[in-house]
C-alpha cells in the first residue's frame, strides 16, 4: 500500500504507523486523517496483527491539527469544527480504544493538541525525553477534544487536568511520567527501539487476553465496583475459553515456553 502522508508497515505480527509529514509536525490534515484509517481498517482485518506502534517522522510526534486547513478568513463564515471532530477525530479515537491489541504510542518531539490527546488514547505511551505534551486549544480559544477532557482528569487528576487545559503549558515528558500521564520516558536515542521491542513483545504475548484487559480496563472508568465485578466475571469466563489460556497453562505444567497465537 501507498501513502503520502503516513508510512506502514507490518512485520512478525506488528503493524508500525509513523505519521509522515514532518515539514508540518506531522500536523492532521485530511488525506492524513483518511490514509491513517485506511491504515487502522487494515489493522483491523489483518488477525496476523498482535500489536500496533504509532508514532511521527522527523521531529515531532503530531502538533495536532493542520491549522491552514482551517484559517478562518475575516467576514467569512466560521467553520463547524464539531462537524470535523465528528467526521475525522471521534471515530479515530474510538478506533483506537476498540482495537483488539496493544496500541503503543511512542512520542518524539511534540505532541500538541489532538495530538497530545492521540497519544494518549493508546494504551503505552513511551515518550523520548525531549519531547512534550501540549494541551493547546485555549491558546486558540479552543476545548481539549480527541477524547481529552475524558483521559485527563482520570489519568492525572481534576487539579492537573484543569491547570494543562486552561494554561496550555509544555508538559516535559520526564514530567508526564512523573505524574502518571504516560508509561515511561526514555534517551531520544532509545525511544524507536524500546517502541518496537516492546511492541514485538505484547505480539508474542496472549493478545486475545490483553484485548479482555484493555476491555475491562476502559470499562471500569465508568462503572461502580459491582457492575465491574461482573465485567471481570464475564470477560474471565471469555478468556478461560481462549486457546493462549490452554496452551500458559499447558506451559506452565510443562515448565516450557508458551507459544501463544492471539486466539
């Protein structure tokens, strides 16, 4: 497959998606937003893929949307920015959250914007140490969107949430992992091969099982500790019908190593 504003790749059961136009910061326009799900409805159908890497070509991650393609003339109309969130970012954010696999998200340079709240709509996020995570709209008298305003209060608490949203300030990533917001900070120089082994790794792993994970995970947000108790019940009952969980114990009782399959 061709693209002109992302590259794709898949190998040894991981799909790695790099968002490439590194002249704009990997800033979203709208060929980008088609080619990356066209990329994701790949990912999707493609049950050899156990794992997905995203990340950005040159040096930064993304600065979130391409503001030129949304200058906003005066006299002119103004644009329905709800109806581009509705058309593009929700349903990429809902991908995201739905896939079946690990997403790991490893961020160099900036992430700003939608592109900060892409990020960390991936389950890992390992971030270089140079790089930063920027809620920007009210720079612009913008709200956070791209699933923001629902992933920062629960990743890092209303106080923190309300002060990177109304001041828009780089957040470093040393910081970001400090405060939880994401899984590590690495060297600038470890960042693509920490990504990618990491993500060869969860390929290997029970991936049907991680999906049940992440599934009981993203549900608990919004659920009282009974209603997750019966989560946990259902998808348990779910996992102990996989194959992967015949075969770990299998291997387990075998004192060998378990050759799981994601099924």
């Amino acid at each position: 497959m061709e693209f002109a504003t992302i590259e794709f790749d898949l190998e040894g059961g991981v799909a790695t998606l790099a968002l490439n136009r590194p002249e704009r910061l990997n800033s979203f326009n709208e060929q980008m937003h088609q080619e990356v799900r066209e990329a994701l409805s790949v990912v999707e159908r493609d049950d050899s893929v156990r794992a997905l890497l995203i990340t950005g070509n040159g040096r930064g991650f993304c600065a979130g949307q391409d503001l030129s393609d949304r200058s906003v003339v005066p006299g002119a109309e103004a644009p329905d920015l709800g109806s581009s969130i509705e058309t593009y970012y929700n349903p990429l954010i809902r991908t995201l959250q739905r896939l079946p696999m690990p997403v790991i998200a490893a961020v160099n340079g900036v992430a700003a914007g939608a592109g900060a709240n892409i990020a960390l709509a991936c389950d890992l996020v390992i971030a270089a140490r140079s790089a930063s995570f920027t809620q920007a709209f009210c720079k612009i008298g913008l709200v956070p969107d791209s699933g923001g305003t629902w992933q920062l209060p629960r990743l890092v608490g209303m106080a923190r949430a309300k002060g990177l949203s109304m001041l828009g300030d780089k957040l470093s990533a040393e910081q970001a992992a400090a405060w939880g917001l994401i899984w590590q900070c690495v060297d600038d120089d470890a960042l693509r091969s920490t990504a990618t082994d990491l993500a060869r790794h969860l390929a290997t792993q029970p991936t049907r099982g991680l999906a049940l994970i992440k599934q009981a995970l993203n549900q608990s947000c919004d659920n009282d500790l009974d209603t997750q108790l019966d989560v946990e019940r259902d998808l348990q009952r779910e996992a102990g019908r996989t194959e992967d969980y015949r075969e770990g114990v299998a291997a387990f009782m075998e004192k060998r190593a378990p050759q799981f399959k994601g099924r």
